[in-house]
C-alpha cells in the first residue's frame, strides 16, 4: 500500500508536503502530517481508516484503489464495485481485526489468500448451519 501512495503521489508531482497540505485543505479539520505519510510510504506504519480516507481524498483517488493497490485504470472500480460493497465497507473497515486482516492478506500469495477464504466459507456455512439448529 505504501509504494502505491507514493507512486500516486509522485504521478501528480507532489511533494510529501505538498500531500499533507492537501489534506489540510480538502475540508478535513485534522490534517495527515508529513511524518506520518512518509511512515506509510516507507511502511513503517500501518494507517488508520480515517487517515486512509484524508490521503485518498487529497489524490483524488476512490479508497477502493489504494486498499487494492491497484494501478489500473481508476475507471474499472465501477465495474468491480457494487452497491452492497460500496455500503458495506465503510462499516467493514471501521474494524480494527478487519483491517489487520486486510493488512495481512497483501503480504500474501494468492494461493494463501485463498486459503483463507476457504477458511472464511467454512466458518460462515458451520455457523449458518449451527443457528438454523
């Protein structure tokens, strides 16, 4: 996620303090420092949901392209998003296990990715099962 931040950021020519002031100006009251952005970039820290937002904004980019570090065209974000993730994530997000969760599945493979959806799906249909007991 951090080498996808600077590389957005670099794309529009902005300085980290370019970045942090534009965080400041975008109509957020509590503005990302240039300590912090220069933390996440060089992955020394992980960001808050709120901080991700600030930073995504001040792109001008969708969040849903920064979580994904996806440097495709911004556009295929319509057609991958729907309107059950697009209400659903902010609440999912707000979730600090969710988002060490998320943290965690971009350092894997896709294979262990995977493997851990299969386990997610083993989860939800035992406990479906278990409540229509």
């Amino acid at each position: 996620m951090g080498t996808f931040l600077k590389e957005a950021r670099e794309r529009q020519n902005l300085s980290i303090r370019g970045l942090a002031s534009l965080t400041r100006t975008k109509g957020s009251s509590m503005a990302v420092t240039s300590s912090q952005i220069s933390k996440i970039e060089n992955g020394k820290t992980s960001p808050s949901f709120l901080t991700l937002q600030k930073i995504a904004s001040a792109l001008d980019l969708p969040l849903v392209v920064i979580l994904s570090g996806d440097k495709s065209n911004i556009d295929t974000v319509t057609m991958v998003s729907t309107s059950e993730v697009a209400n659903a994530l902010p609440q999912v997000l707000n979730r600090a296990d969710v988002i060490e969760l998320l943290t965690y599945c971009l350092q894997l493979t896709d294979e262990q990715v995977t493997a851990i959806l299969g386990v997610a799906h083993s989860i939800r249909d035992f406990t479906q099962i278990v409540d229509n007991s």
